[in-house]
C-alpha cells in the first residue's frame, strides 16, 4: 500500500527565517500534495505536484518523483505560516494517504 | 464559486447516538471522500463515493456508513457512537480523472460524551 513520511515532526523558527520539510513516498504513489493545517482545522491547498517545482509566493515545492521524495520550502517565515504542514499522496481511486505532519511554530 | 462546505461545524452526542455530517462538493467535482482526523495526528481515509456508490473504503467498522445523492453531496453515518469517534471528520472532493487533486471542507469536530 502507500506509505509517505514526514520529517521533521517539530520545527521552531524565528520570523524571518528560512525552512525546508521533506517528504519521502513509496512507489504505488503517482501523486502528491501539500496541505497546511490552520489552527481551525482546515486543510489548506498548497501544492498539487507530482513531479517538478512549483512557487507560490513565499512557498515552493520540489518533488523528485524517481527517488520517492518532495520538498516543500518556506521562506522569511511569519508568524502566520504557524500550524502543521502535511503531504499526501493518491494511488489509485484518488484516496489521499497522509504523512503524519510537521508541526511548524513560527516565534516573533 | 464556492468551495467544499460542510455542515454541521460542531457536534456533540452522547455514547451510543447516531450521528449525520453532510457535504457539499466543490462546483464541478463528481467525487467525495471523508477522513477522520484524531487529535494529533494525520486525517485517516474513511471511504470514498463517486457516481453514488461507494467505490473505496478504509480501515473502518460497518458503523460508518454513507451516501452519495445525484448532485454530488454527500453525508456520513455513524452509528452507535463511542468516546474513540470523536474527532474531526473532513470532506474532500476531487474530479475525476485529475489525479486525485483534492479540496477539503473546514470539517465538523464531534464531541462524543
């Protein structure tokens, strides 16, 4: 079945500074996504990326579809970027397999 | 164009209720999955309906049951309700034939007392 990690499972910045998450997938997986988690809850849309690099304004991703692996960068974090980052992937059928998130906080 | 809506956006049952959560598809999306999300951790794949039949299901008790209604929206049963269920349950809906991209709801959080 289809297996994604996340690392790291904590990570503490001061505003301003720069981050890399890192997420590792197995072979039945043909796409991936980044999400971001606001403290109500919601999943927000980041990045729909099965292979290439993306940016959205302060965020890009990266992902390496032959080594199983993607990256998503943030940088000059603020204090909004708060909140945990996660990855998923769809193999068939469109059922997203979620890592187990990173859990940014983003210190003034 | 609105986005995934979900309703109610809170709950709280009693152990052994039944409960309905009800979602709302994006505009132009033919597919609907729920997830559950227990407090720390990753959303959890619960089934997935598409052309009203439940075409994919996770690791999930009969308990949890669904439905797809022609227009697309979609609800979630679950019976004889346990302390374990409670959690944030969320909608995702996708397109057919676009790789799986999904779009998630603000989700419902169930309190089971």
């Amino acid at each position: 079945g289809i297996q994604v990690e996340q690392s790291p499972p904590d990570l503490i910045l001061q505003e301003g500074a720069n981050s890399t998450l890192r997420c590792n997938f197995s072979d039945s997986v043909n796409n991936l996504q980044w999400f971001h988690q606001n403290p109500w809850g919601q999943l927000i849309n980041l990045f729909y990326i099965p292979s290439g690099t993306k940016q959205n304004g302060r965020l890009s991703a990266t992902t390496v579809a032959t080594e199983r692996y993607s990256l998503l960068y943030i940088s000059s974090s603020q204090t909004t970027d708060s909140g945990v980052y996660f990855c998923a992937g769809t193999g068939g059928f469109q059922k997203l397999v979620f890592g187990t998130g990173t859990r940014l906080l983003v210190s003034p | 164009d609105a986005g995934v809506t979900q309703s109610p956006t809170h709950l709280i049952k009693t152990r052994g209720q039944q409960v309905t959560l009800r979602c709302s598809p994006k505009s132009g999306h033919d597919t609907v999955s729920w997830y559950q999300q227990a407090l720390g951790q990753g959303p959890q794949f619960i089934f997935q309906y598409y052309e009203e039949e439940e075409r994919q299901r996770g690791n999930f008790p009969d308990r949890f049951s669904g439905h797809q209604f022609p227009n697309y929206s979609s609800e979630l049963n679950v019976n004889a309700l346990l302390l374990g269920d409670s959690a944030l349950y969320l909608c995702a809906s996708s397109l057919v034939g676009r790789g799986g991209e999904g779009f998630f709801g603000q989700g419902t959080r169930l309190t089971v007392v």
